[in-house]
C-alpha cells in the first residue's frame, strides 16, 4: 500500500468540522455567484480574467520568475477590489434579491389581478393604435429613485389614464409610467439605459426597459409605436412580440398570481429576443 504523502496527511488532519464548513460555504457562494452571472457580459469578463490571470500564474511558476511571482502575490488586494467595481451592477442585484420576503397580504394580491388586467387592456389598446408606452410595474424593490425624475401623480390606474399618458403629443409621453400596487405614482419618468449588447431594431423604449429590469425587480410592459408589439421585462430578460394569450398569463406568473408558490421568470436567455421591434 502506497504510503501517505506528509502533505496530505497535515492538510487531513486540520480537516474538522468548522473547515467543511468553510469549504462547503465557498462552494456555495462561488456556484451562487456563477449562476448570477450565466448568460451576462459579466460573465465573458470573468472568463477572460480568470484565463490571463491563470495564465499569468502557470508561466510564473514553471519558468520561475520572480518579478511576475512578486506583482502577482501582491495584486491580490487589488484585483479583490477590482472585481467588485467591474461587478458590482451584478453585486448590487444579488444584494436586492437577498432583501426580497416574496410576501404580500391577500388584500396586495387582488389589487395586483386587477393591476394587471388594467395594464393588459391599456398596452393592447395603446398597440392597435401604434401609441409608444412604458409602463414599469414595481414589485419588491422600491423604484423611489425612479419616481422622482417623473412627475408624480398618485392617480387611480386605468386603461383610459394610460392611454391619455401616452397619448402623441401630451407631455408626459416619452417618459416611462410608474405602476405601485393599483396606483400611477408617477409619469414621465427617465430609466436607466442596459448596457446589454441588443440587436439593432430595438429602441430606446426597450433598451429603457431592459435597464429598469436588470437592476430591480420591475416588470416592464412595452408597447413599440413602430409596429405596435408588445414586449415583456423582467430580471434582464425581454420576451417579444407578446399577444393577449401571453401577456396576461405571463404577467400573472412574474407577479406569483398562479399558485406556484414563487414568483417566475421569463422564458428566454438575458437579453432581447431577436424578434423585438424598435419603438
């Protein structure tokens, strides 16, 4: 029988409990991390860091150079840092999600159907008509920020006050729509822009959409005066082209209406479907 190398034998030794722990919680943290950045431009970046730097390290150690070994032990603090301002778009919405409680009173569950089939009837409407709208749906992640580049309004939501929001011409138009609960808290208000590699027929309107998706837990209906499609955002994510079968179906799951037990997601990689129109 093959005898034991000493360094296996010591690293074994310190093996207890408290490491296992340890281990399994990095583990987790690495593989939560990773899922958090599938199918994202984060993701490419980490790939190609992790290549050079393993890269970097190889050379360093089998041809033994001491200066590349020297920067390298002591950009670890650095790199640590660098890390957390390239990603921290992806930190800040790991963070959020951790603050979500996924619970809402009976009573904020029926005013949401009723949210919902008002903002269903409004965006086909507003589609008929080839009327550009933006309507962002706030869920568990106050949009505070949002609301007070807008116009606030506080008003009862209806088919017929987003179709006079949107309305070409009226001021408040261009601007996206902020829906809390079964209220228009405000209008005009100005998204964050995706960064998100999109393809060249989609507007502004979505790219708008996509932003105010990727850093909350808005649901975003997008209404293009362009072809009069109507799209779907949520958690980064843009189903296009969605009819009324879809729509209400969709905006009920994403808002946990359906009795699944957790809020769902959209059926589509990160990004916009190649079928979106430009608004």
């Amino acid at each position: 029988m093959p005898e034991i190398p000493d360094g296996v034998r010591d690293v074994a030794g310190r093996l207890d409990a408290g490491a296992v722990l340890d281990i399994l919680l990095i583990t987790a943290a690495i593989y939560w991390l990773l899922l958090l950045l599938r199918g994202t431009t984060a993701m490419t970046v980490l790939r190609g860091v992790s290549v050079l730097l393993f890269g970097a390290f190889l050379l360093a150690r089998i041809f033994d150079l001491s200066v590349v070994n020297w920067i390298l032990e002591r950009t670890i603090t650095g790199l640590v840092i660098g890390v957390i301002i390239v990603f921290h778009p992806e930190i800040r919405r790991a963070l959020e999600r951790l603050g979500r409680t996924g619970w809402r009173p009976s009573l904020v569950r029926a005013q949401q159907e009723q949210s919902i089939e008002h903002v269903v009837r409004a965006a086909l409407r507003l589609a008929r008509q080839r009327h550009g709208a933006l309507v962002v749906m706030e869920r568990e992640t106050g949009l505070q920020e949002v609301i007070d580049t807008g116009v606030p309004l506080g008003s009862e939501l209806t088919p017929e006050i987003l179709g006079s929001i949107f309305a070409p011409g009226t001021p408040l138009h261009d601007g996206a729509v902020i829906v809390r609960s079964n209220r228009i808290v405000a209008a005009g208000c100005t998204l964050p822009l995706s960064e998100a590699p999109l393809p060249a027929d989609l507007g502004m309107r979505h790219r708008a959409a996509l932003g105010i998706s990727e850093g909350s837990d808005a649901v975003v209906v997008t209404v293009s005066e362009e072809s009069g499609s109507i799209s779907l955002a949520s958690q980064g994510r843009m189903l296009p082209d969605v009819d009324e079968e879809r729509l209400r179906p969709q905006l009920r799951r994403l808002f946990d209406l359906t009795g699944e037990g957790a809020a769902g997601e959209l059926p589509l990689q990160d990004g916009a479907a190649p079928r979106s129109e430009a608004s």
